[in-house]
C-alpha cells in the first residue's frame, strides 16, 4: 500500500487552517525549522511520521484525520473539535450551546 502524499498535505493545510494557524505558528508548535511545512504543504517534502505525530497534537487532532482518505470522526474527535470551537466563548455563549444541543 503506498502511501498518498498529496492527500496528507492537503490535510495538514485543511486542519491547520480550520484552526486558524499560519505555517510560521504550526511549526513553532512541532519545532522545525519555518520552511519545513511550506516544503510538506507544497509537496516538496515528505513528512517523517514524528513530525506527522507533532503535527497532531498540534492541531488537536488524531493521526488518522491525516492519514485515512475519508476521516470519519469519532466520538473523541467530536468532542475534541467542540472544545477547540468553545475555547473563550462566554458564559452567556456556553449556555446557548448547551440549550442548543440539549434542545
């Protein structure tokens, strides 16, 4: 099985960007040099699977949202991505999702 390199730079770009991250922020995150991500991010390097493993962690995110063709969630990557997009919402704010998703 070989391994689809394009599709996980386009992940690691999706997922970066779903949370808001430039390439300059993320690879403080996995301490790399600054250009390493551009170079896996335009397909002119591959990534080595620690770097894909800090990459993860990074973004909050499991490894197989990088690795498999159609990431399917799973409960902790639900909750994972819920407590991403409630971080600094206000009490009032908290309260409305919670009747939102009680309703």
């Amino acid at each position: 099985m070989d391994i689809d390199y394009e599709a996980i730079r386009k992940r690691i770009q999706f997922w970066r960007k779903r949370r808001s991250l430039t390439q300059e922020q993320l690879v403080l995150f996995i301490e790399r040099e600054p250009a390493y991500l551009s170079r896996i991010e335009h397909g002119n390097q591959k990534p080595r699977l620690d770097a894909l493993l800090r990459v993860c962690q990074a973004l909050n995110i499991d490894i197989n949202n990088l690795l498999t063709d159609s990431p399917k969630m799973q409960s902790a990557d639900h909750l994972r991505e819920m407590e991403f997009l409630m971080d600094g919402c206000s009490g009032y704010e908290l309260s409305v999702i919670l009747q939102s998703a009680t309703a």
